[in-house]
C-alpha cells in the first residue's frame, strides 16, 4: 500500500519545486515513474509543504532518571509529531552525562527506544555542580557539545577553563546563562505582570550580565560558543556586538519568547518556565534580532514535568514547559502568515543554521505539513507525556503528516493512515 501526495510544493536550499511524491513501505519517492506503481491512495490537502526535518538544538528528553515525566520513546514520538527529525538533548539526567560511564546510560536508551536522530549533549562540570570539569576529553567524541543547561556555571574561572578545554577539542560550550546572585528570590519576569499581581520577578540582568560575562571569555579563548534560550533585549544586543567583533558566537531563542510578553501571562504553571517570558520590548528584540540573523535559530527548550508538578501556580510550579508538537504551527501562524517573517527565514532557524552549527549531517529527513488546516492546540491530544503548553487553546495554521528521520517514517497523521 502506497500514497500519493498531490500537488506539493517541496523546500529545498536551492528554491522551491512544485510535484507529486509517493510514499511506499515508509519512504518517499521523488522519482516521477513511482507515480505509475498501483494501488496508491490520494492524499490531498489544502497546501501541502515538504520541508527538511526540522532540528531543535534544546530539548529535555528526561531519561535516564526521571523517566515520570518523558521518556525517550515518548518524546521522540512528539518531536516527530512536530517534524522534528534530530534533537539535541540535555544533560540534566540523572546520571548526568559527566563521564563515559555516565552518558552510556543515556546512550543505550537512545539506541533502543528513540524514533528519530537523538545527540546528546555532555556536561561541562561533573554533576552539573560546577566545582570540577566533567571528564571533557572522553565525551568529546561523542557528544555534540557540552553544556550545565537547567543551571548557569556560576565561577567565572571554572567557565574559563571549560572554554580552554572546549576550544582544544573543537567542541562548542551550550551555556545556560544565569547569576544566581541576582535572582532574588524571583520566579516570573520582573516586569508589568509581577507588579499588578505581586509576584517575585527575575531580572533581566540575571541573564545578559552572564552572557557579557562569557562573551569576553570566548574574545580570550578562542572557544565555539552558543548561548542557550535568549530572552532579553539586552543579551540580542550583546551577541549582535560580539558578531561584529568577529566571535565564533550563536545562539537561540524559544517560540513562546517570539510571540508571548508577561502580560499574556495567567495564573498557572504551563507559563512558568526559566528564563522567564519577556516584556513586549524584549520579544521585539529577538523577532529583529531572528529577521537580521542575531538570533541564529529557534528551539522549544521542550521541558517536561508531571501534571502535580506543574500544578503549583506561578510561585510554585516547576520550570519548564513543552513544545515539539507546536512550534512550528505556532511561529507559522504568528510570525510568517501576518508577514513579520519570511517562511524561508523560518525554515533556516529551525534546519539549516542548527546543523551547520552543531555539525549535523542530515539525509533523507523530511517533514510534510498542510499549511491550510487550522485547528486549536488542546494538550490533552499531545504525545508527549508533558502537557503544560502556554499555546494551550491558541488557534493555529499547520498540521503535520508526516516526518521521515534517516529515510525512515517516524510520523504518520492518522487522518492518513485511515485511509488504508
């Protein structure tokens, strides 16, 4: 049993063509003879689009030691649901990924249980306690990068000698930027929000002073350096510098950073995560920082926790919310279909940057989403074990049918699977 995918256009580095593919035991075929194989079942659509499987460099996949709140399996399934084909995940495990040993682990649940690419990220300190380095030089191999994501390394020195090392191994550092001695107690944005409501807000220095403080380290250093989940009009400033002054410096920012401020916030936990969502200041900061390539690429920074963890309201929920089932549709919708982006600027956040990047090489991933359908995002349907989405009832453009990972089908939408 075969289908065929009418009248779609396909996205290439080179443009856009315009063609019917089949898809055959679990593989697409460009080739235009396969159009004449029998017993193919039409799929139609609105406005199909075949993109490159998207690649997010910043997710939480939970396992190994915490596997209550996602698994590998489950959360490669909703990467895939998402049309992501390759994730990077970090290492706030349990064991963190701070030796050969360790990362084994981690490993071995990735070979048995994930459904597309998977590359995990080792840590910079060991335990992610930011006392002494990780056994850097055996990871390197095998790691995509290393990064303490979930907490900031606190010791200017130890950041320094994380640097020297990375740069001698040809590694890049992931950093998580935070002071600790400026949060305050804090757990939402310090902004409009937290005064009418009385909360216990976050500066925004809490995270540029960290990144001004590790961009001066990577002008001494020499290191590869990318700056994780960029929310403040002031670190966009301070990287767009360091781009100018020549350093080997990227970074990301998240979807809810993009389209939400603090006062679209509400009195519940899926819109706690860290760092915190933004005035409207920072959110056009990064938006023109994405436009003039500041802002190299787009993660979910796809946090999973329990239903009771997250059920603690804004002071006491627990960080992080999920997103690999809506970032695309999401960005779609609010960045792309009102004009601010282009779908190719999009595109290039989410496959092209991330793997150059990160050294990814891709072939034969692909992911295929009828921008035409519009439905509402209810958490309730996510394949993810986690649920607390900020994008909770939003109307949005864009369904995915489909994701092939490594030439392999990951992903089939069931409103095409019951049409055999």
């Amino acid at each position: 049993m075969g289908y065929l995918l009418q009248k779609v256009t396909i996205h290439r580095e080179g443009g856009t063509t315009h063609q019917d593919l089949v898809l055959k035991n679990g593989r697409l075929l460009f080739d235009t003879d396969a159009l004449a194989a029998g017993s193919l079942t039409p799929v139609s659509g609105r406005d199909l689009h075949l993109f490159p499987g998207f690649t997010d460099v910043h997710v939480h996949l939970r396992e190994p030691g915490f596997s209550y709140k996602e698994t590998i399996a489950t959360g490669t399934r909703a990467a895939a649901r998402g049309g992501f084909s390759t994730v990077l995940t970090m290492p706030n495990l349990k064991p963190v990924p701070d030796s050969l040993t360790h990362l084994q682990e981690q490993t071995d649940l990735i070979n048995r249980d994930a459904l597309i690419r998977v590359l995990p990220l080792g840590a910079i300190t060991t335990g992610q306690q930011g006392v002494e380095l990780a056994d850097l030089k055996a990871l390197a191999p095998l790691v995509a990068g290393f990064s303490d994501d979930g907490r900031g390394v606190q010791a200017k020195r130890m950041m320094q000698e994380a640097m020297v090392r990375s740069a001698a191994l040809n590694k890049i550092i992931v950093a998580h930027c935070e002071d600790e001695s400026l949060l305050n107690g804090g757990y939402i944005h310090e902004g409009e929000y937290a005064g009418l409501h009385n909360h216990k807000g976050i500066s925004s220095r809490s995270e540029w002073a960290q990144v001004q403080r590790d961009l001066e380290l990577v002008e001494e250093t020499g290191c590869r350096y990318h700056v994780c989940h960029v929310s403040t009009k002031e670190s966009v400033r301070l990287i767009r510098d360091a781009k100018a002054r020549g350093l080997d410096v990227t970074c990301e920012t998240a979807p809810h950073y993009l389209v939400l401020t603090d006062m679209d916030l509400q009195e519940d936990g899926r819109f706690k995560m860290n760092p915190p969502i933004r005035g409207a200041e920072d959110r056009d900061a990064l938006i023109e920082g994405l436009i003039d390539g500041t802002v190299d690429m787009i993660a979910t920074d796809h946090a999973p926790h329990s239903a009771q963890e997250k059920a603690r309201g804004l002071a006491g929920s627990m960080n992080g919310v999920v997103g690999l089932e809506t970032a695309f549709p999401v960005l779609y919708t609010h960045l792309v279909k009102p004009g601010i982006l282009t779908l190719q600027r999009l595109l290039d956040a989410m496959t092209t940057r991330p793997n150059v990047r990160f050294d990814i090489q891709i072939q034969d991933d692909w992911t295929l989403f009828d921008l035409g359908v519009q439905e509402r995002i209810d958490p309730a349907g996510f394949l993810s074990m986690g649920k607390a989405s900020p994008f909770s009832g939003m109307k949005v453009s864009g369904r995915c049918l489909l994701t092939i990972a490594n030439g392999e089908l990951a992903y089939l939408h069931p409103s095409i699977a019951q049409k055999e």
